[in-house]
C-alpha cells in the first residue's frame, strides 16, 4: 500500500523552530519522508515505517533508523534534542508514554513535542491512523511546559532537560 504520511499543516513550526537551540544535533522521532529536514539540520531519523525512511534517506543528508519509538536503539543522552512532532497521536496510550520516556533518556539538552489537542480519527490506515488523544494534563508527570494551544487545537511544549535555560513563551 502506497500512500502519503499523514499532514499536520496546522502545527506552528516558526514555534517549534525557536525551541531548537543553535548548533545542536537533532533526532527525529516519527520522520516519516523527513519533512523537518527541510527546516533544520536532522542528524537521524526514526520511523517504524520503512518506506517512509527510504524517501527520506534519498531526499535529505540523515541517518535513518527502523524502530518502534518506544524502543529507541540509541544511547543515553545521545542527541541534544529530540523532536516528536505530530507523532504521540499515532500510538497507543501506554506506547506515547514509553516513547516519552525514551526521548528523554536519548536527549540531552530538550525534548519538544507538538500533537493535537484530544483525539480525532484521521480514517487513514496504519501507520497514519491516530491510536490515542493528547491533553495537557497526560504530560504533568514528564514537566512539559505548553507553550502554545495553537488555534485551540494543537499543543506545542518543550521539556529542558538541563533547567538552566528560561524560555519565552
């Protein structure tokens, strides 16, 4: 089956993009055909969906890894920060919150995060299909600061890992 990765037109990637620090290695998690690529330097990407990774590997400069993001072969601390952007959503409840964990095992300096607020069906098949709906309230345990409810509809935060840096919101 062939089809495109599911489009989240609506997340504010200027905001995003200020949550990047200068310099710093990136993972993304859930890449799919590696659009952040073309906004910032990604050193790897991680997908369960092969097919989305050969696209990448063939469009932009990045590593590729195929991997359940719950389950990430990385090292501890191994990027400075790891985006999951629009992904959570696509997993199972228990999964998004292995995932969280993994992301900040693998990040050093910022994890940031960006999914629709609750749940809607996007009727697309797996791996597109979103498993699970976001609140504010599911991140209190893992120290996200929102940042953004973008339109009502989206979440936009950031967890810093190292608590030195204060951001504006």
């Amino acid at each position: 089956m062939s089809h495109e990765p599911c489009q989240h037109t609506q997340v504010n990637e200027s905001k995003v993009l200020k949550l990047i620090p200068s310099g710093a290695t990136i993972l993304d998690c859930g890449c799919g055909y590696g659009s952040w690529a073309r906004k910032v330097k990604i050193e790897v990407g991680v997908d369960v969906w092969k097919p989305y990774l050969e696209v990448a590997k063939k469009r932009y400069t990045l590593g590729v890894i195929q991997a359940h993001t719950g389950y990430l072969p990385l090292k501890d601390k191994s990027f400075d920060v790891a985006l999951t952007i629009e992904l959570i959503e696509h997993l199972t409840v228990e999964d998004g919150f292995k995932h969280l964990s993994e992301v900040e095992r693998v990040a050093r300096k910022r994890v940031i995060l960006s999914t629709p607020k609750g749940f809607f069906d996007t009727k697309l098949p797996y791996p597109e299909k979103h498993m699970s709906g976001w609140d504010v309230n599911n991140f209190n345990g893992y120290t996200f600061e929102v940042m953004n409810t973008w339109l009502g509809k989206w979440l936009i935060g950031f967890k810093d890992l190292r608590n030195t840096v204060a951001l504006e919101q």
